[in-house]
C-alpha cells in the first residue's frame, strides 16, 4: 500500500505530475513569502516609533488585500491549468472520462454557480426559490444518473449495498442536525456570504490540486485545502458552513471520481466534505470564548473526524474488498477484515491532513490583523458581546492572543488598560 502512494515533491512523470510539482513548490514559497511579510509587520507594528497606530492599520489592510488578490489569481491559474491537464490526459488515453457522470455533475456545478451569481445580483424570494428549484432539479438528474450508471454501466461491484444506504442516511442525517444544533443564527445566505463562499470554494478547489502524496485507492494529503472551507464555517456558521462544502464535495466529485455507487457518492463526496462546515460548531455554541485558536482547532477536530467516520463507512462497504489483497501482499491478515483495512486506509492521510491545516491555520491565527478582519465580517459575532471576547481599542493591546477589537472603538486611549476593559464592556 504505502510503496504505490504517490508523492509531489519531485514528481516529473508526466505533464500533470510535473503541474503537481510545480504547484506545491509555488505554494510553499507563497506561504513563506506570506509569513515573512506578516512577521515584519508585526514586528514593525511592536518596535517602530515612527508609524502611527492608524498608519500600520492601513499597512495591514493592504497587505492582506494584496496576499488575497494573489492567492485567487495563484487559485484561478492552477483550476485551468489543472482543467486543462485532466482533457489532455483524457485525450492521451492516460485517464478515462465517464460521461454519464461527467456531464451531470458539471451542469450541477453550473446550476450552482449560476444561482449564485444570480441570488448576488438578485436576493429576492422568488429569484431564491427558482435558484433552488433548478439546483434540486440538477442534483436529482446526478443521482440519476449515478444509478444508471451503477447498474448498467462499468461501475464496480460495492460488498454491501444495504450499509452503504444506511450508514450514508443516518451520517447525513447526524450531520444536518448537528449543523442547525451548533448554529443559532437564522440568517439566509447574502450577498457578503455569497462572495465569500465562492471566494472559500476557489481557494479550497485549488488547493485540492496541490497534492503532497496521494493514496493508491483514492484519497490525498493536499497543503491545508479544507483551510479556507473552514474558515468559512468559522466566521458564517455550521449551516452555511455544511451547505458551501457540498458543493464543494461535487466538485472533488469532478476533479477525482471514485464513485461505484450513489450510496457512496453521498458518502465519499457530498456529506463527507460538507462536515467539513462543521469547523463553526465550537464558536456556534459559545465555547471557550476569546480563544479563537482553539474554537478553530476543536471545530477542525470535529469536522475532520465526520468526515474520518463518511470515509470510513464508504471504505468498509464499497471498497472493503480490497483489503484481502493488501493482507496477503503484507503477510498481516487482519488487513482482510475490511473494517480494519478501512480505518488503517483512512488514517494514513485523514490524520496527516488535519495535522497540516491546524500547523497552517495556527500561523494565520497568530496575525492580530488577519483575527480581527475574521471578527469583523463573522456573522458568529451577532449574539455575541464583545466583554465575552476580551474586547479592547484599537490602540491597546492585551495578553489574549484572541482579543476582538470592536469597530466602533476609533478614539486615542488613555489612562489605565483594566480600567479601559471595563468602559468596553459597560457600552
């Protein structure tokens, strides 16, 4: 198993693999780029008596204005790119293009990215419901299809069906509901939540392309592409957050199709990827308040682990089988149970990447500007009061590494922090 994972770093096999290569080694200098100019701001942010408060704010905004207009730019280059390498590869024989699924599936997407584009323009009730009407429309002709294909075409065999429907029921259902349990907030998708996700889905798509290792039967180590759904989640809610990332799911769906049932389409695709919105669960219920970090990683913990238990399910009754030839090859039987051979497969690479995303989300939590900017357009801070979050001025800093800086706080502080605290949490 482990000799046929394939890894990145200096993969010249062939045009897609040298893409592959190139784009992880263009991230990792654009993430050291993007730490070494946020570490010089911060310590010229600590140590220069030159530059006013107001002067580094703006310092800051640009900077991170100008990181993201790189990273869609970097973002909207490797999706064509890497569009391009999979109709070449297809072209050449090297990879195999189902168009029972193919076609589906990208008007799907087109649906989705219509409805968008359209709700954003237009966010009335009506043009909603008929965004939605086409969406289900498209979503049913996939499902469809899927079964079509399962049982007249080329797909695989599943050991079970019945698991495979029950277990991706009652997954999707615990999903929901844990989304609406940990989400207090009611309200519908606007025009910033849009722009935002679409922004989040990009960036997480392309991502998705920046592989470190990928595994024999399906399954990647990719450089933090769950980062930017989380987020998402984190600063909209578990609702949205859940939403966002099915669609993203159709899209992995797309970009790398292991699909053999509609069962497991659900499983491996749709409601694996949409927990990644689960990410917002622990801000959502107010836990550990004033300690963004650890909201994030908990939540992150938590996403990753629905998405472990999807994966699990999926490989336990789809690809199950599969198992009893990895036994023989390493001499260990227990590989033939496919619930073990499942947990083992889904470790070596679900765990290593929610190890990478926390290492990366750590380092973007570390920048004060980048945590009061995600405070500032979180829909999350609506039911929250900023005494809860260690709420300061612009122009004082406190120990939390946390603290929310409120928006309406423009005026020169005086005078002593703890007593500074405490207007804060009077107004």
């Amino acid at each position: 198993m482990l000799e046929d994972v394939k890894n990145y770093f200096a993969n010249f096999d062939g045009t897609t693999n040298i893409c592959r290569t190139v784009a992880l080694w263009v991230t990792i200098a654009l993430v050291i780029a993007f730490i070494t100019t946020k570490v010089y701001a911060a310590v010229l942010e600590r140590k220069s008596k030159k530059y006013s408060v107001d002067d580094i704010a703006r310092t800051n905004g640009i900077i991170n204005g100008a990181w993201i207009t790189v990273a869609l730019i970097v973002a909207v280059a490797f999706i064509v790119t890497f569009s391009a390498c999979y109709f070449v590869d297809v072209a050449r024989g090297e990879d195999v293009l189902v168009l029972i699924l193919f076609y589906p599936l990208s008007v799907l997407i087109v649906a989705v990215v219509a409805s968008a584009i359209t709700i954003f323009v237009k966010p009335i009730k009506l043009v909603k419901i008929i965004c939605a009407a086409v969406c289900g429309a498209a979503l049913i002709a996939v499902l469809v299809c899927m079964i079509v294909y399962y049982v007249f075409g080329d797909a695989g065999k599943a050991l079970s069906n019945i698991g495979l429907y029950i277990s991706a029921v009652i997954i999707a259902a615990g999903v929901a509901v844990f989304a609406i349990f940990a989400d207090k907030n009611y309200k519908p998708f606007d025009t910033r939540a849009i722009a935002f996700a679409a922004v989040c889905v990009a960036m997480s798509f392309a991502l998705s392309y920046v592989r470190i290792f990928k595994m024999p039967m399906g399954g990647s180590i990719t450089f933090a592409s769950m980062l930017p759904l989380m987020l998402f989640a984190f600063m909209f809610g578990t609702r949205k957050g859940v939403l966002v990332g099915a669609v993203y799911g159709v899209l992995q769906a797309v970009q790398d199709p292991w699909i053999i049932h509609p069962a497991q389409f659900a499983l491996d695709y749709l409601v694996a990827f949409a927990s990644i919105g689960l990410t917002g669960c622990i801000r959502g219920l107010g836990l550990f308040n004033g300690k963004m970090r650890t909201q994030f990683a908990l939540g992150a913990v938590i996403a990753c682990a629905f998405r472990f238990i999807n994966h699990y399910f999926a490989g336990v009754f789809a690809f199950g089988e599969y198992g009893k030839g990895f036994a023989s090859e390493y001499a260990m039987p227990l590989l033939a149970n496919e619930y073990f051979y499942s947990f083992v497969y889904q470790c070596l690479y679900i765990i290593p990447e929610l190890a990478i995303v926390i290492a990366v989300s750590m380092l973007v939590f570390a920048s004060t500007t980048m945590r009061r900017q995600i405070d500032r357009y979180s829909e999350q801070n609506s039911a929250r009061k900023p005494a809860e979050t260690g709420g300061t001025t612009d122009n004082v800093k406190i120990p939390d590494d946390d603290a929310f800086v409120p928006q309406n706080q423009k005026e020169p502080v005086t005078g002593d922090v703890s007593e500074t605290k405490s207007d804060v949490a009077r107004n």
